[in-house]
C-alpha cells in the first residue's frame, strides 16, 4: 500500500510517499480501506518535531483521522462491521495510507447521506471542540470568543456556539475575507489576531477557546469577564511563555480560570456517541462541513505546505488517489 511517511523531523518537505505492507488488525482493532484522511495541526506538529519531547518519534506514518470502509477485524470484534463505511480515529499515528487500523472502539457508522469527506472534515474537529464548551461550562445566553478561528477546530467551536445560544460569538482570524465568511458560520463579531478591530465587540468575554497558544495567549486574559474562563485547545503558534499565568493572577479579584483540553480525557464510548451526534446534526444542515481543498495521498507535502503559510480555512482532506 501507498502510505506517507516522517522519516525525520522537519519542514513539509520531509514527508516521504513510501510503499509498504497492508496492515492487519490485533485483537480489539479492524483494517479500514481509506476513503478519506484528515489533515490537521497535530499532524504538522508531530511532522516538526515539536511534540518529541512527549513522544513522537519519526519513522512514523503520519494521521490520526480517516474514513472507508471495514475490510477486516481482528480477534474479538464483531464481523458485522465488515464492509461497512466509518469514521475512525488510528491513535495518532497511520492515516496516511491506502489502508488504516483503528481500535473498534472507536468506530462511528457514517450516515448514508454523509461523504467521507465530510466526515473527516467534521469528525474530530466537531468533537473536540463540543467538548471543550462542556469543559469549559459553556451555557445558552454566554459570550465567547475564539481564538484562531479559520482552522478545523476554531470553525467548528463557532458553529457550535452559535447553536448554542451563544449571546456573541467573536473570532480573531487573519483577514476580512476570513472574518466574512465565519460571520456565515455563526461569528457575530470578527478581530485581528491581537484581539481588536470591531468597535461594537463586547469589551469582555465569558469563555475563550484558544487553538492559538503562542506568546500573545497572556494578553487575552484581560479579555475575560469576571469569573470568565479561558480554555487552551492547541497551540499552534507554540507554547506559551513559562510565566503566562501571572497576567491572570495580577487580576485576582476577577476570578478567572484557566484550563488545557485534550480529547484524550473524555471516555471513548462518549466520543464515538458525541460523533455520532455531530454526524447527525450536520444531516439535520445543522453543521457545515467546511473543507479548504481535496488533494491525493502523495500531495500531503503540499498540504502542509498550506497548513504552513496559513493558507487553510477549515481543513485539507486527503484521498488515496485523485478521483
């Protein structure tokens, strides 16, 4: 099978198009045929070497997301899974490629009227950030802002706020033409990545979903309501600096709260049953699937080449083969 690979740490063009043996499940997994595979920052970061420190190795094939169809279970898994469409994650690590292996648990049926490529384009992208509102205690009537807003996670965290109830929804992105078009997704008030620009923007938020990180992370905590709470899903722009606390503790009588999320500690049956749901919704034309582009397995480098110069809005898919 085609499968794309880190054989070092590096730039996109590290990744190398290498041809090896299909896979077969353990006990507990199952063998997907890919339809789709999602890109996203975890794989630009682990491609970097960022996340080294916290175990990623090269030598690996890239991917944590795919959908397609189940062509063989290992010991213990039902065989009625055989031939049917899913979505699944492959624990970071094995998307890359024609073909994928995935824990069973971890499976969600794809609904008939759902492609592939949307499933992957909504999939964890749509969990993650759904249970980050829960993590962060999101309720109907609350103002948020989302920072970072044009990538997989941050279109999805509008999306799901706006259908929330969210009393206002305001994002920092890079552009106009980005803020209009999440204004189409729920986006209420759009701002530069510092945090500024709309004069009617409320002066204070509830909640802060952070995708970004970085050094400017400490400078949003002055845009927290009191008792407001920031939550960190990512940090693309790198970690923030050591002592990024202190701007928070020097506003003490605020109460604020700050919080990381990660996927990982929320119950696998809770993730698959929340996916399900979001699938679902996104039936309903409740969610919008939004995909930047659609490339071959053997673009990847050109993938993260456009994940690299910010030129993603949503998320790249890519396929086995151009079709």
């Amino acid at each position: 099978m085609k499968a794309v690979m880190v054989p070092a740490f590096g730039g996109p063009e590290v990744l190398a198009v290498v041809d090896l043996p299909d896979p077969h499940p353990a006990a507990g997994q199952v063998s997907i045929t890919t339809e789709a595979i999602g890109v996203g920052g975890l794989d630009a970061l682990i491609r970097s070497g960022a996340l080294a420190a916290y175990g990623a190795i090269p030598g690996r094939v890239l991917g944590s997301e795919v959908a397609g169809t189940v062509t063989e279970v290992g010991e213990g898994v039902d065989t009625a899974w055989v031939g049917r469409r899913v979505w699944a994650l492959t624990d970071e690590s094995g998307g890359y490629a024609e073909q994928a292996v995935a824990s069973a648990e971890t499976l969600v049926p794809l609904p008939a009227d759902l492609s592939a490529v949307d499933a992957v384009t909504l999939g964890s992208s749509a969990m993650v950030a759904h249970f980050a509102l829960r993590h962060a205690h999101f309720a109907r009537g609350e103002s948020v802002l989302v920072r970072g807003a044009a990538g997989g996670i941050g279109v999805m965290a509008v999306q799901l706020a706006a259908r929330g109830g969210a009393g206002a929804v305001a994002v920092t992105t890079s552009s106009a033409e980005r803020g209009a078009r999440l204004r189409k997704l729920g986006a209420t008030h759009v701002l530069d990545r510092a945090g500024r620009g709309a004069q009617d923007a409320p002066a204070g938020y509830d909640l802060i979903i952070d995708i970004v990180g970085g050094s400017d992370l400490p400078s949003f905590f002055a845009k927290l309501e009191p008792n407001g709470r920031m939550v960190a899903v990512g940090a693309m722009a790198g970690m923030p600096p050591a002592d990024f606390g202190m701007e928070m503790v020097a506003a003490f009588r605020k109460s604020m709260s700050f919080a990381t999320f990660s996927a990982d500690t929320v119950p696998t049956p809770e993730r698959s049953a929340a996916t399900a749901e979001l699938f679902a919704a996104a039936g309903r034309g409740e969610l919008e699937a939004v995909v930047h582009e659609v490339l071959s397995l053997d673009q990847a480098v050109v993938a993260h080449q456009k994940m690299e110069a910010g030129e993603v809005f949503g998320r790249i898919v890519l396929i086995p083969s151009a079709r």
